[in-house]
C-alpha cells in the first residue's frame, strides 16, 4: 500500500479531470512542505545580514554626526577667538 495504491485510487473513483488537480496540489504541497525549511534558513540568514548592515550604517552616520558635530565646535572656538590686530 504506496502511494502508487493512493493515486491509482484517486483515477478510479474521481473523474479524469479532477484526479489530474488533486495530484498536481499534492505534488505543490509535497515540495512546498521539503522546502520550507530551507527557506525559513534562508530568511533567517539574510535578516541577520540586514541587521548587521543596518547595524553598519547607524554606527556610520553616528560617526558622521559626530564630525561634524567637532568641526562645528572647532569653527566656533576659532570665531570666539579673536586673530592678531592690525
């Protein structure tokens, strides 16, 4: 009793057509149940690279604020501080 037993079953009792459809579902359903490990796998392991990409570029633009948050500082304590008269 294999599934050759299960699918002849179907084609006897089931009009042509039908038998066809049901087969076909099962066959989708079949593959899409052995791959769906995989792509949870998948999934998981390219949130984690987004995260980390995410992760690089807030540490960069941080980074970047803090620059410019230096020369900032920098241009207004050269301002304040008044150059040699002439």
């Amino acid at each position: 009793m294999g599934i050759e037993w299960y699918v002849e079953q179907i084609f006897k009792d089931l009009p042509f057509g039908i038998a066809i459809a049901m087969v076909v579902f099962l066959g989708i359903l079949l593959v899409i149940w052995l791959l769906l490990p995989l792509w949870v796998l998948f999934i998981q392991w390219n949130t984690g690279k987004i995260k980390d990409e995410i992760r690089y570029l807030v540490d960069l633009m941080e980074k970047k604020g803090r620059e410019e948050k230096e020369k900032r500082e920098q241009d207004e304590k050269q301002k304040k501080t008044p150059g040699p008269m002439d």
